[in-house]
C-alpha cells in the first residue's frame, strides 16, 4: 500500500512535470523574452526614451524583427517585447487584452473594417490613438490614408503594397517564344498558343480563396480604371456606394465574362478548384505551368521551390489598349498605437521610425512590395520589375476587398467563383450574390 | 447458438475484495471539494453561461455594452441558406463519420486483436494518424487528392477519369470525410481493442469447443459484450463530426462555394471573419445543443436495450 502511493506520487509528480513543461513551451511560443538589441549595429541613441514597450504582429516576420532590434539600439533605456502569434490565433489574442486595457503599446492591425482587429474597427471603438499630427501621416498616400482612417483621424501607419499578377518563368517564355500579353485578346491567343505546346499558360490556385477571385477583381478594377480613374476613391470615401456604382458593377459584369473566356481558352489548367497556392507554385517550379497568379507577398514560397528561376511579374490585361494597363495592389496590414499604452511617447516614436522612407523603402524590399508613397528612387526586386514602370507612373489601384463595406463580400465572392469555375454558377449568378453581400447581415 | 446480451457476472466475493474499506469517522469532508468547485465555477461555469447570455445580445466582440435582441440572431442564422447548407453537411459528416470509423476501427481491433507476430507494431502503426495534428493530416491529404495527384492516378488505373476530389462540390464532402475517417479509425480501434481483451478467454474457448467459428464466436460472444466501448465510441466521434473544423479548413476551407461549410466552420467566419460575434456564439450553442441531444438519444439508446 505504501509503494502504491509513493507511485501515484511519483505519477503525480511526473504529471505536475509534462503539465509546467507544455505550459512553459505554449507560452514561449506566445510570447518571447524581451527582444532588447545586441546587434552591433551602429545606430545611435536618438532619444531618451525609456521603460516597457510591448509590440504584438504576427508570427514569422523578419523584417519587424529587425525593425525592433534597430530601435532598440537607438534607444538603450528602452525594454521591447515583442509578442508574436499565428494568424489564426492573433485576432482572438490581442483583440482581447484590447478589450480588457491589458493590450500592446504598438499593434499590428488591418487596414480597413474587413475585421475585428482593422484599423477602422478599432478605431472606432476608442481602441486606438489618434496618429493625424504624426509626421509620415501627412505625406500618406490618398488611398492608403483613406483605409487607416475614421471620421478625419488617421489611426494606422501603413507603409508596404503588394502587387497582384502573373508570375513567370522568364526562360520558359522565352523557350515558347512568347511575350507577356499586354491587351486582353493578346491574353487569350497566348493561352491558346501554350495549351496547344501541352502546358499551360497560368496555374491556377482557385481552392486557396483569394486566388479563385483575384483575377476577376483585378481585371474589374482596370476596366474601372478606364473609365473612371478615380472610382476607388469614391467609394472609399462614401461619394459613392458599391451598390449603386454603375461603373463598379458593369467592370465586373465584363471582367467575369473575360474570366469565363479565359477557362474557355484554356489559359488555366484543369480542375482548378482541386489545387491549392502551394500546389499551383510547384507546377511552375516543375515546369509544367509557365507562371501562376499570386500576390507578390507568396514570391518567397515559390523561389524556395526554384531558387534558380528568373522570374518577372505582368499585370493581366483587361481591353485592347496597352496603355490602360493598370497595377492592383493588396493594401495590406498597418501599425497602431494602443489607447491604453502607458508608454505612448515610445510607441509613437516607434510607429514614426516604421513610418521614415528608408525603413518603408526596405520593408517594401524585403516583403516584395512597394512603399504606398510612390517613390520614383525606389529599388524594385528583379521580380518584380514588370510592375516597376506601372508603380513609378502612378498607376497603381488598390485591390478593393478593404473597402467593401463588410467582410461578407469577399466570402461571397471566393464562393461564388469557385462556383462559377466548376460550372455551377452564371456570370449573372455571381453579381446578383455579390450585390446582396454589399448590403450585408 | 446462445448469443450473450451482457456481461458475465463478477463473482461477488472479488467485487467487495477489491472495494477499498473506507474506515468510519474518516470520510472526506465536504469543504475538500470548494476550491476545485470555486475553480470549477470561475473557469468553466460562469464563462459558459455568460458566453451562452451573449448568443442572445449584438455583441461585436470589442462593445462593453451588448444589447439584449432575443432569438434574432437564431432566427437570422436560420434565414440563411449557408447555415442551413452547413447543418445538412455537419448531419451527413456526423453520420457517415460515426458510422465508416467505428466499422473500421471494430474491424482493424478485431485483426489485431490477435495472436500474430507484429500485433504491436501493427497497432503503433494503425494508432499513428491519431496523434498526428489535424492540419498537417489536411495539408497531406490534400496534395494526395489534388487533379493528377497520386490517388487520381489511381482512379486513372480503374477507369475512373478526371477525378478532382476536393475540387468538386459533388465530392468535396466525402473527401473531408476520407480525411477524418482516416485520422480517427485507429482511435475507436484502441477503445474496441481494450474492450476485446477484457472479455474473458475461457468464454471464446467454451464457444469454440461448442463448435463455433470465427465469425460465430465474433457475433455471438464477442460483439454483445463490447456494447460499453461502443456506446463510447459512438458518443466521442459523434461529438468530434459536430465539432469538426481543422480537417475542413486545411483541405477545403469550406468550398468549393459552399459544398464543405460545416456549423463549425461557419461559426468561425461569422464570429472572427464577419465579426458577428454573437451569431457566432449562437451557432456554438445550436452546436452544443445539438451535441448533448443527440449524443443523450444515443446513450439512452443503448441503457435500454441494457436493461432489457
């Protein structure tokens, strides 16, 4: 009896054990220790800053890694903590130390109201401070400025855009004796021409959601383009509503009639709502697409299959002008600063060093990007340099999913898409399902 | 041949030996149980019910003062066909899952469940999808079920052309539930096996030397005792089919369009992507609802053919 407790003794101990063990690894994964700089970086100290400064963003991201160790050698008084979570975990996380005033000093948030942790969304709810007199918060582009922003007060720093586009194998092209396709009817006899060599001409993720709608969106966006360059500043700002926009909804009654012209002409392989981003970018890397549609931040994923491969970016056609070629770019994420902060003046000075030109030239270098502030001296990565030209002239829209009115519009529009590309659904189908969403619950 | 209903009657000289004699004046005092029931309370209890008062209220996930509104959030959750569409998935996954797994996991306990050589490897290597992690068991299958993928090849050999599992909505479905299937059949063979090795030998040699076969022994002696790990099995996967997510979001993300949506996927975009918080909660009590109902029906079930 007495060797039976000193087990159960023993399991209990064992067990206290495994618990504190799993317990001590979950928490180094939510949050790791203070990220105080040792680099040997010559930056000096820019201020006297001191005390706790927390930053929340997502996990696997080091550039903002490099971001904090640089400010942190500028300011030796200061204690930085980053916390770091997975997307899937973030939201819930940090939403909801916010709502308890236990939040971080600076936060990694979404621009628009697409979401619980968006710019507008919290802003809104007094989470945020207001950043307006900040420096880089003058010189914020239109479009970027309009998605960070609520009732005249800007609440974000967003700095990087990330293209939408054909990605190519280079030598491939050059092997078929194509080039990348500047008119719409140029796209479909290019399609036709790779098909009938028994490959085809763009892999086609559709399972991956973004991807099943991409194309769609981006070709309504230049058909808009055209006829009204200034449609997503609009809508953006209320003058008009995405119900109601003649010009929105005719591109995108034209752009998914293109859409279905494309799967008629084979420039897709099949099935394409079995395949995923990941299984798209490994038939490139294999060779047996000539390129695929992604959005520059998946680059990364795709040179880690085929390192050596000469890549380049072109933005699909839309009419039978070159010139009306436009850019489509993610708006992407933002920095703000939290209502509760008790160190506001490091957070803010924080947010501002992310704000400088260099520091969002280089973040838009290393996420395969570019600065929202059309910067002309900008380096553009080799693969990227199909859209440099667009970018340098200014012809750069943003991808509209942040200013639809509710998140419900882009599931809708992922759905019915897939639909669509099964065959399941009409071009009519899709635009009465997108139209209702704009009106959401 | 007499097919036995129950259990074998312990003898009741072991029962009372095996009793631990609890000496008189020495029972655990009541208060013993406040912390772990004032724990109880803080942790489970009052989250519980107040997450279940917030289904009833327009929170948003971030407002301090969510409004008291009802059954609206029931009422337009029902309103809409992606839940009624997601419901129809989660009672077809639930009942192909519960039903496909258990058979599988009854006849892979039965195979191993024997006296062969490598029963123990054969039951390390059966049991392993188990512990592997739901989304890393997605992502696998789904580059195995993708468009010229390994098993499309083999549809390829057996005449079956073009076939794009995930990829179609007429089929998505059964692929999510291959999926799952696969995963937790070893699970359900681990409750059956210890079921199987708990019934006497001597009661499988009398029927043996009665003259019955494998099968005879299998559905006569066998089966009728393991109704215990039965009623647990059904109970578990019918409870894991409501709940399932993981697997859907990894292979299908709940497309194509909605063919894949479950109750649980649906209440994920609606509370963290459409910021519907609350209808996101009230899908997780239709969901909790549904669970209990079901899992208690079945349960029930089964304590009455017991008694009987």
């Amino acid at each position: 009896m007495k060797m039976f407790h000193k087990k159960g003794a023993i399991r209990t101990l064992a067990g206290i054990a495994v618990s504190a063990v799993i317990a001590l690894t979950f928490a180094g994964c939510a949050s790791s220790p203070s990220s105080k700089s040792t680099s040997s970086d010559p930056v000096k100290s820019s201020s006297s800053l001191s005390g706790d400064l927390t930053v929340s963003y997502l996990s696997g991201n080091p550039f903002t890694d490099d971001t904090l160790k640089k400010f942190g050698a500028m300011n030796p008084g200061l204690k930085i903590r980053d916390v770091q979570s997975t997307s899937n975990t973030y939201q819930a996380q940090i939403r909801a130390q916010l709502d308890s005033g236990q939040g971080p000093d600076v936060i990694f948030i979404w621009t628009g109201s697409g979401n619980a942790m968006a710019a507008q969304i919290l802003g809104g709810a007094g989470k945020l401070v207001n950043l307006s007199n900040q420096p880089w918060a003058k010189s914020m582009d239109p479009a970027a400025k309009t998605l960070v922003s609520l009732n005249g007060k800007v609440y974000g720093l967003t700095t990087v855009q990330n293209p939408y586009g054909f990605f190519y194998n280079k030598d491939k092209m050059k092997e078929l004796g194509i080039t990348p396709p500047t008119t719409f009817s140029g796209l479909i006899n290019t399609c036709k021409a790779v098909r009938k060599k028994g490959l085809v001409l763009i892999a086609l993720g559709a399972q991956t959601g973004y991807l099943a709608y991409g194309i769609p969106a981006q070709l309504a966006n230049s058909i808009a383009y055209t006829k009204d360059p200034n449609y997503l500043t609009k809508l953006g700002k209320g003058e008009e509503t995405w119900t109601d926009s003649k010009v929105w909804n005719q591109s995108l009654s034209k752009a998914l009639d293109e859409y279905q012209t494309m799967i008629k002409a084979g420039c897709f392989q099949d099935n394409v709502t079995g395949y995923s981003e990941d299984a798209v970018k490994q038939m490139v890397a294999s060779g047996k697409a000539v390129g695929t549609y992604l959005i520059s931040a998946g680059l990364p994923a795709l040179r880690a299959l085929a390192p050596d491969m000469k890549i380049d970016f072109a933005t699909l056609p839309a009419t039978e002008k070159a010139s009306d070629l436009v850019l489509t770019a993610n708006p992407g994420s933002a920095w703000g600063v939290s209502a509760s902060s008790k160190n506001k003046a490091a957070a803010e000075a924080l947010v501002n060093y992310m704000g400088t030109p260099q520091r969002q030239a280089l973040d838009a270098q290393a996420n395969f990007g570019f600065p929202y502030t059309v910067n002309k001296d900008v380096k553009v990565p080799a693969e990227l340099t199909g859209a440099g030209k667009l970018y340098k002239e200014g012809k750069v829209l943003l991808f509209p999913t942040a200013l639809w009115p509710n998140p419900e519009v882009k599931q809708t529009i992922i759905a019915e898409c897939q639909n669509l590309l099964n065959g399941n659904e009409t071009v009519d189908g899709v635009l009465k399902a997108v139209q209702k969403s704009f009106g959401g619950k | 041949m007499t097919t036995l209903t129950q259990a074998p009657p312990t003898p009741p000289a072991q029962r009372t030996a095996t009793r631990p004699v609890r000496a008189k004046g020495f029972g655990t005092p009541p208060w013993f149980a406040v912390p772990a029931f004032a724990f109880f309370t803080a942790i489970v209890a009052i989250p519980t019910v107040l997450g279940v008062y917030y289904a009833f209220t327009n929170w948003d996930g971030i407002s301090a003062a969510p409004v008291f509104v009802g059954l609206d959030n029931f009422i337009q959750l029902f309103k809409t066909p992606e839940t009624i569409q997601a419901l129809g998935n989660t009672l077809l996954m639930a009942l192909v899952i519960t039903v496909a797994q258990n058979a599988i996991g009854l006849a892979l306990a039965a195979g191993v469940n024997s006296r062969i050589k490598s029963r123990n490897v054969l039951r390390t290597f059966l049991f392993a999808p188990v512990v592997m992690t739901p989304i890393i068991v997605g992502y696998l299958w789904q580059f195995l079920f993708i468009p010229n993928g390994p098993i499309a090849r083999l549809a390829e050999v057996v005449g079956i052309h073009n076939l794009n599992v995930l990829g179609d909505p007429a089929t998505a479905i059964w692929g999510v539930m291959v999926v799952v299937i696969w995963q937790h059949a070893g699970y359900s063979m681990v409750i059956f096996l210890a079921g199987m090795q708990g019934i006497p030998e001597e009661i499988n040699e009398a029927a043996a030397l009665d003259g019955a076969g494998v099968w005879k022994r299998f559905v006569h002696v066998t089966w009728p005792l393991l109704r215990t790990p039965l009623v647990i099995n059904i109970t578990l996967s019918l409870i894991m089919s409501f709940k399932l997510f993981d697997q859907v979001m990894a292979t299908t993300q709940g497309g194509p369009g909605y063919s894949t949506q479950t109750l649980s996927t649906l209440l994920y975009f609606e509370a963290f992507q459409f910021n519907h918080f609350s209808s996101g909660i009230a899908l997780g009590v239709i969901v909790f609802v549904l669970t209990a109902v079901i899992s208690f029906a079945q349960m029930r079930l089964f304590r009455d053919r017991n008694a009987a």
